[in-house]
C-alpha cells in the first residue's frame, strides 16, 4: 500500500475540523533559562524526526472518497517551517504567555504540510523561557502525545545524540493510484473483518463475555441522550481561544485521596466541579442541575509499570465515558464521594469498552457517511455535553531541552460542538496542571473558572487533613 490509512476515529478528527473547530491538542512548557540557541533547538528537534516518522508526512485524501484518507511522505518538508521563534511582551508574564497561547491555538494548522507546529517563546519573566507545541488530534491523542514529549525531550542535562537518519521522501501517489487502491481495500476488507471474527471465536466464552460487556456499555450511553437543562456552558462558538491555567500537586491529590478516598481521578474531577459551580453561580445561573462531562478513556494496552504498550505508531486508542459533575452539591467532600460512587458504576457498566467497539465498528462506514455521523454526535453533545475534561499521566521525572529544565507543563484540548469550555489535566514531575480552553467571545470569564478550580481543590486538601 501507498500510505498508512488513517483510522476511523483519526479521520473524524479531520472531518469534525472547520472555520471555528481547529481540532490540534497542544502543551505549554515552561523551562529554566537561559533560552538556547534557536539554531541548536531546530537540531534537537531534528535529531529526533526519525523516532516520529509522522513528523514529515502529510494526509492526502482519496479521490471521490472511496476511502479514507492515508499519511504520505512530504517530499517538500521544511523543519524551519514547522519550528518557530517568537517573543513576550514586556513584562512577559504569565498572562501575557496566556494571551500568546490563545492566539496560536486560534490559527488552524497548514493541511498542506505535516500537521504540527512548535514555538519557542522567550521573553519570560525570571529569565525563563517557554515552548508551545501543536499537534493535530488526527496524529496523535493525549496518551501518546504524553509519550511523545519523552521521545522529543531529554531525560538528563546532557542532551542525547541525534538519531541517525537517512529518511529519503518516497514518491507521492497519483490519485488514480489512492483511488485504485481504497477500491481494492473496499473488497478485501469485508474477508478481512470476517477473518477477525473467526479468531475471536476461536475463544468463545472470551467472546461472548465482550459482546456482553459492549451491550452493557451502550444501555449505559444511552442515558447521555437525556435532556440537559439550558445553560451558557453550550451554545455557538467563534474561531478565537482563551487560555487559562491552574495548578495542584501530586502529594495534594494523594492526601485527599487517604482523608477521603476515591482515585486520582476522582479527586480532580471534584476540584473541577468546584470551578464550575463557582463559575455557574457567578452568572447568576441555578447549579441545581448537573455538568455533564464527556472524559476520553485510554484503551491502548499498558504493561506493570502502566506504561502503554503494542506498536509503535501514536495513532488514536481512546473512548469516552460520559459523567455528570454535582455542581449542586456544595460540600467539597460530598462532591467527591458522588463522583468515586458515580465513575465506579461506569466502569462497571463497561461504557469505555462499548465506546471503542463502536469506534471499530464505524470502520465499515465510507468516509463520507462517517463524517456525517461525527457531525451529527457533535450536534447531539450540544444539547447533553456541557464539556470536555481529560485527564492525562505524564512523567514523574524531569524531562529537558537542550539542557534546560522543564519546570512545568500545561496541556492543551480544542473545543467541539457547541462546547465552550474544554479542560485537560496533565501530572508532570510531581505537579497535577490543568489546562482550560475557553471560547474568545463566550468565555471572558474563564479566569472564575480556574480560580474556582483551586479555590475546590484547597478546599480538599482541607478537610482531608
């Protein structure tokens, strides 16, 4: 074959872009200074390119689209395109960094050329300096693009040596050839699927134990289509981002955890209903209600040390649980035990593992009738989606670049539908940061959000001592 063909899911993230959804995921690292070279920054990113083949590919769709569309060699790549160089205003604050950010991520990214961008930010109060990274959701999700920042970055001081390359562009394909091609997998694929089937038979309890656990998971979907009150969290977006951040500690979130109980997970989700219920109230707006939250799930195989595992390509392996956060619920340590309570019965209800079955299944759609049904889930989610949150492991180690430490590390996620508000929560070294997307024009408030966010999780910390 030509190329590697995106998948299903990666696909929809293409298909779901348009003026006012840029659908790349990003992080915002702050580093120790003094800022490097940029010349010697560009080398350290272009040591690494062979460990992430994608970096020079482009997508090339298929003519009238007979299939979806697959990676090709850029035969033009350019590494100073994608690499950039910008400055802070005086006084190069944190807010400052903040409004930057809002405006890189506003700017959808090139679909003629590899679909990523870094920046180099210097200018940062205290002698510090900051690299803000684009990714494009259809090259990577959160779980590899963790995984990623370790292969760009270095675990020491001392930087490691490029990688040996000898990458040559291979040819590009005609589009007689693209098309000839999806032709063909429109027929094999039918064998292919059936083949899969019969190995899954091979194991028939192991079988039917699936096929038990995916009907579970959609009676329990099912309930996302319930009516969700009228709120200011929904409605039209525009193409401009804010930006804001806010921050815990590893040890914060485990103290919680032994005073109160619950996971990780559980304990950030908690926090994150405190901002809303503080954002809510602050719009005059009634919390007897719930937020309902769609929180993308990682299914990529992962092995003792939690590290994921399989092939070593950083295409998409999520699903999503659908939870509601109880913004009505005004004590901290209630808010937290409703959620431990509610996040354990999806689980159990298997509604990540039907969310990946679905995810297969939607292969065997051309992509014209995929785009449509990611389109018309995104309208569904305007109704019963309030927002987004993901949360997101990373290394508990120092990571560097060109010898300069990473201090802290911000994610990032794009809004979708008619989703105002997108939250993704990122531990690095010892940190648990939380990044939040809002909508320029809807959203000026976002700053009450993070406060509340802090605000909640302080309020944890507390009563779990």
């Amino acid at each position: 074959m030509t190329g590697d063909r995106l998948s299903p899911l990666d696909s929809s993230f293409l298909h779901l872009e348009d003026r006012v959804s840029h659908m790349h995921i990003g992080s915002i690292a702050i580093f120790e200074g003094p800022e490097p070279p940029f010349e010697q920054f560009v080398g350290m990113v272009a040591g690494k390119l062979p460990l992430v083949p994608r970096y020079r590919q482009v997508v090339r769709e298929v003519p009238l689209d007979l299939g979806r569309p697959v990676w090709v060699d850029d035969p033009d790549f350019n590494i100073d395109y994608h690499v950039r160089h910008t400055a802070l205003p005086t006084p190069g604050g944190e807010e400052q960094l903040r409004r930057l950010v809002g405006r890189l991520m506003s700017q959808q990214l090139d679909r003629t050329k590899p679909l990523w961008e870094i920046w180099i930010v210097q200018g940062l109060e205290q002698g510090r300096w900051a690299m803000v990274a684009k990714t494009h959701h259809a090259m990577v999700d959160g779980v590899s693009g963790t995984e990623l920042l370790a292969v760009i970055m270095d675990t020491s001081p001392q930087p490691g040596p490029p990688v040996p390359d000898d990458w040559h562009p291979s040819p590009l394909p005609s589009g007689g050839r693209l098309a000839a091609e999806a032709a063909l997998e429109l027929v094999v694929s039918p064998y292919e699927q059936l083949r899969a089937i019969r190995s899954a038979t091979r194991v028939p309890r192991q079988a039917l134990h699936q096929l038990g656990e995916v009907v579970q998971g959609v009676s329990s979907m099912a309930g996302v289509l319930r009516s969700n009150p009228v709120s200011t969290l929904n409605g039209p977006i525009g193409p401009h981002r804010r930006y804001a951040w806010a921050g815990t500690s590893v040890e914060d979130v485990k103290a919680v955890r032994k005073g109160l109980g619950g996971t990780f997970n559980d304990v950030v989700l908690a926090a994150i209903t405190g901002g809303f219920r503080t954002l809510l109230l602050s719009r005059g707006e009634a919390v007897d209600r719930e937020v309902r939250t769609l929180v993308p799930v990682s299914v990529r195989a992962r092995d003792v040390s939690g590290r994921a595992v399989g092939d070593a390509t950083y295409d998409n392996k999520v699903s999503a649980m659908f939870a509601s956060l109880p913004v009505a619920v005004d004590d901290p340590t209630e808010q937290l035990h409703a959620i431990t309570a509610q996040m354990q019965g999806l689980k159990e209800s298997k509604e990540a593992v039907a969310g990946e079955a679905l995810t297969s299944l939607s292969g065997f759609a051309p992509p014209m009738l995929l785009a449509l049904g990611m389109r018309v889930a995104g309208r569904v989610g305007q109704r019963n989606i309030n927002t987004g949150t993901t949360n997101v492991p990373g290394p508990q180690f120092p990571l560097y670049a060109a010898g300069r430490r990473m201090l802290k590390c911000y994610p990032y996620v794009p809004l979708f539908g008619q989703v105002r508000i997108a939250i993704a929560i990122f531990s690095y070294d010892g940190q648990v940061n939380f990044g939040l997307t809002g909508d320029y024009d809807t959203v000026a408030d976002l700053d009450v959000l993070r406060r509340g966010i802090e605000e909640g999780m302080g309020r944890l910390v507390e009563l779990s001592s």
